[in-house]
C-alpha cells in the first residue's frame, strides 16, 4: 500500500511539473509542526516541556505561487496534546487528537527588493481560514503569521513558519486561541523553460 502511495505521489508531481509555468510555480512541501494551546500567551512561548505539542507532528503542503510574489496554500497538519501537557491553562487529563486544515493567502514582501531565484533567503506574511479538529470538534480560527524560506537549491527551500489562530468558536476543548510552529521541506515544481523576471 506504500509503494501504491509513494507511486500516485510521483505521479502527481509529474502532472504538476508538466503544468507548471516559470513565474507561477506549484511548490509541495512535507514537514512537521508543533502546537502550542497552552493559554498562556506570550509569557511562556519557550516552555517545551510544558506546552509543545510534538506527538505525531506531520503537516503537508499543497501552493500555488502567482508571479512568484504571491502563494495560494492548503495545509493539513496531524499532532496530538498528550497527557500532562496544558491546554487553556489546564493540565491536560487525557491525550486529545488534533486535525487542522488550513486555506491561507501569503504575500513575500521580500520580493519587493530581491529576485526570489536567486535570493538565499525569502520572507512572507500568510494569513487565512483554519479548521482545528479537536478530538473530531471543529474549532474555526482566523490565521495570521510569517515565514522564512532558506534556500538549499534552485528547487528546494527549508521553510521556517509562525502561525497564530485566533478561535472564532466556542467549542470545547479547542476553545483558545493557539500558537503552530512548523518545519517544512518545500519543493518549486517548474517547467523546463524559464523566463527572466
């Protein structure tokens, strides 16, 4: 059943790459993500042990770049609040799966002064829609955040992202407004031939 994955994947991506233009490129990514629900604000953002969330932390990427400046994304993103962890300033009884998918608009205000191929380094704000599955209870937030991409190759970027959800629900146990850290490999789909910007 792997190898059946792993093969439409390839396939998707040959599909995509023979579609995609120079100056609006599909780009894929595969990472993994942290999430903090603590309800603690911004005075306990480095407290790991406490309020990260780091089990079963896979999130994918699905982006459409327009002129390189702007990027239409769909995220889906696994992890799960273990026990002892704290969730809205509680210390979490019972391990809660979480489910998010995310629409999100992204605008890389580096581009303004640098060419995104050759720069090494890309900045972006993103900001969007988001539904948080809290043990199977939606959770609907407005995203905002930023992001930075580190080039490996003309390819290949490693994206570094920031997202904080802000709840617009009051449904429980996904009631608070929550931070989601994330690691991500993205990949730049093009056609063969390019284009100067």
């Amino acid at each position: 059943m792997k190898k059946l994955y792993l093969l439409l994947l390839l396939f998707v991506a040959k599909v995509l790459c023979g579609y995609a233009q120079e100056n609006d490129p599909w780009v894929l990514g595969i990472g993994m993500n942290v999430v903090d629900n603590s309800g603690s604000r911004f005075e306990e953002l480095m407290d790991i042990e406490n309020n990260w969330n780091l089990s079963q932390f896979i999130k994918a990427t699905v982006e459409k770049r327009f002129e390189y400046d702007y990027g239409i994304e769909l995220t889906g993103s696994l992890n799960r609040f273990e026990k002892s962890k704290k969730i809205n300033s509680q210390t979490n009884d019972n391990n809660v799966n979480y489910f998010a998918v995310d629409i999100m608009l992204k605008d890389y205000f580096t581009n303004y002064w640098s060419d995104p191929r050759k720069a090494k380094y890309t900045g972006y704000i993103i900001g969007g829609w988001g539904g948080n599955f809290f043990d199977g209870i939606i959770n609907n937030s407005l995203n905002i955040g930023f992001g930075l991409n580190r080039r490996i190759n003309f390819h290949t970027w490693l994206s570094f992202q920031t997202l904080g959800k802000f709840s617009i629900d009051d449904n429980t146990p996904g009631n608070a407004n929550h931070l989601q850290h994330s690691v991500t490999v993205i990949f730049w789909l093009h056609s063969k031939k390019k284009k100067k910007r």
